[in-house]
C-alpha cells in the first residue's frame, strides 16, 4: 500500500545541508498498522511529510496504492511550487493526524470536519452528514455544535481523527498523534486507531518516540537512527529475532552478571511458551544454577511477551546444551557477542 524507495531529504541553507533522509526503504502492507520508531533527529517527521508530498523529497520515490506520488508533485517554480490537480486528488485518498490537533477555534466541532470536504467541493448537506457520521464513529455525536477550545485533549484529537477519515482515505498517517496526551486517554486513542483499522479496512501509518505504540496496536514497524530505516519487519517477528534492536527497545530488560565467569543469555518467550517453566525445567534437567538478572513480561498487540536475562555457570562452550534446551522449547536465545561478553565481564571485576 505505501512504498518508500531510496528516499532522500536533505534540507539546504545557505552555508549547510542536513540530512534528513539517507535512502530509506520502506513497504506497509495494506491493511496493517505500521510503526515507525526513533529519537528525536531520526528523520520520523521527513519521512511522514514525504509520504502525502508535503515536503518533497531530494531523491527516490512514493508510491501510494499503485501511484507514484513523486511523479505527481511538481518539479519548477514556475507554479510556485503548488501541488498539482493529481497531487491533489492523490492527497484526498491519504487522511494525516497531527501531534497538536490542528483544530481551527472559531469552527465548531462539526465545521471542522466538514473543512476538508468544503475543500473537495463537497455540497452542503452532503459533508454535514458525513461530518456527524464521523463524529459519531470517534465518540463524540454529541460535540458537533461546541467550539475546540471546550474538549479535553483527546476529544480534540478524536476530532482530529474524524476529519482525517472525512475524504474517505484508505491511509492514515499519524504524526506523534498521542504524545501530547496522558496515558489513559493515549490508550484510548490507539484502541480508536485499531478499531478504525479493523473495522474500515485502513492501513495506517504511525510515527512515534513511544514504544508502548508500537506494543499496543502495531503489526509492523521500523526503527529510525540518522536519517536510515536500521531495523523493520513484523513486530512478531522481530521478537523472535536473536539480536534485534527493536526487540530490546521494546523490552528492555537489564541485569549485570553476577560472576565473571558465567555466560549471559537474553530469552524471549513466545506462544505458548509464555505459560511454560522452563527455566525451572532446565534448572531440574542439567542440575545447575541459573541466576536471573532482568526479566519483563507485556502484551503486544493482543499477545503476551516475555523476556528474561539469565546467567548460566560456566563459559560458553560449557553451556552450548543447556542453551540448546532453550531452543527446543521454542523460545529465542540471544547470546550477547565477545564484545559484549567483555565489557559485561569487565563490569563485574571492576
């Protein structure tokens, strides 16, 4: 549904250039929610104002349900750089939500959704009918006639929402839409997002700083540093994927070894073996000592995740069985590299 190819931004002044974007690569399948994740400077907000041609990029393309939205924006000054009727009509089919509402005051709840269709041309009583439709959908049938400046946070962005939806788009983009809120009404929020995606058939694309998002509603997502797509695939997935830095930012769990001699292993439970003790299992079966160091247990979208940091006596090589028991069991093992082995052992001595 949405590609990303070889996509560059760099923005020019007049004694610098920044790179915003390094030939990121992206693909959301349609019908799915789709994170991308990342500190601030990562390139998040390029790469969503790239995608509806908000900024257009330096290099490489986007294509939008089979369209290239490149090849629509124009090019010279000569039209002073205003988007083209193709453009236009492309943007009508792709609903964006922004980080702080952008709600205009001195319209009503009703007059705000109806915005976007007065701009499509959109007769009267058709858009105030398929403003409140709207507004009945996110929750707030009976906020038509009241102005933004009465809502809570997360009505105003319910607000946002619906008139997003009001061009009937089979993408959403989601600019840091929740991180303005409070928890409560963030989760809120998200189970109005995957809703929306369940029940109209949606793929939304979502850019956040917040990893409990990407737990929440997410299928997919990708992981953004310097301006390049570092890590992607189905959170699942990636979970499941020895040494993923998305798995270990979703659930960070720490821990320092306990002796300099042990080998640490991260463990991540999955499926049914979520339910299952097996490390008492293999305690019991090779008659050794696991300490445990770290451990976090959450659900990611709709299903229960755990990882544990555990330290096994022994070297390596003396721990090649046990950690092949793991394996068996169905869980992922992820023994930390030389270097990593090193500087945890330095710890420990020093």
């Amino acid at each position: 549904m949405i590609t990303t190819t070889d996509l560059t931004k760099v923005y020019r002044t007049r004694d610098r250039e920044v790179t915003a974007l390094d030939g990121v690569n992206l693909h959301v399948a349609e019908g799915e929610v789709f994170g991308v994740i990342g500190r601030s400077g990562a390139g998040k907000s390029s790469l969503i104002r790239c995608v509806n041609l908000l900024e257009r990029p330096t290099s490489g393309t986007v294509t939008v349900a089979g369209e290239d939205l490149t090849a629509l924006a124009p090019t010279g000054r000569a039209d002073g750089g205003r988007p083209s009727a193709a453009l236009r009509r492309a943007r009508s089919r792709i609903g964006m939500i922004f980080q702080h509402f952008n709600l205009l005051s001195s319209r009503t709840v009703q007059g705000n959704v109806e915005l976007p269709l007065e701009i499509l041309g959109v007769p009267r009583r058709d858009r105030a009918r398929r403003a409140l439709e709207l507004l009945d959908l996110v929750g707030l049938a009976d906020k038509a006639r009241v102005h933004p400046g009465q809502l809570s946070g997360g009505q105003k962005q319910r607000v946002g929402i619906a008139r997003a939806l009001a061009g009937d788009p089979k993408v959403l983009l989601s600019d840091e839409a929740t991180s303005a809120l409070d928890p409560e009404t963030t989760r809120s929020v998200l189970r109005l997002l995957r809703d929306l995606n369940r029940e109209l058939g949606l793929t939304v694309l979502l850019i956040t700083h917040e990893m409990d998002v990407v737990k929440s509603v997410c299928d997919s997502a990708a992981l953004m540093r310097g301006g390049r797509v570092v890590e992607s695939g189905r959170v699942d997935d990636l979970l499941a994927t020895p040494g993923s830095e998305l798995a270990a930012e979703l659930f960070p769990v720490g821990g320092e070894p306990v002796t300099a001699g042990g080998t640490v292993v991260d463990v991540t439970f999955h499926g049914s073996a979520t339910a299952q003790p097996v490390i008492s299992q293999l305690a019991r079966t090779y008659n050794i000592d696991i300490s445990i160091l770290g451990a976090a247990m959450d659900t990611v979208s709709g299903r229960q995740i755990g990882r544990m940091r555990i330290e096994l006596p022994g070297r390596y090589e003396d721990n090649v069985v046990p950690i092949g028991f793991l394996r068996e069991r169905g869980l992922t093992v992820d023994v930390p590299t030389a270097a990593d082995a090193e500087r945890l052992t330095e710890e420990v001595v020093k």
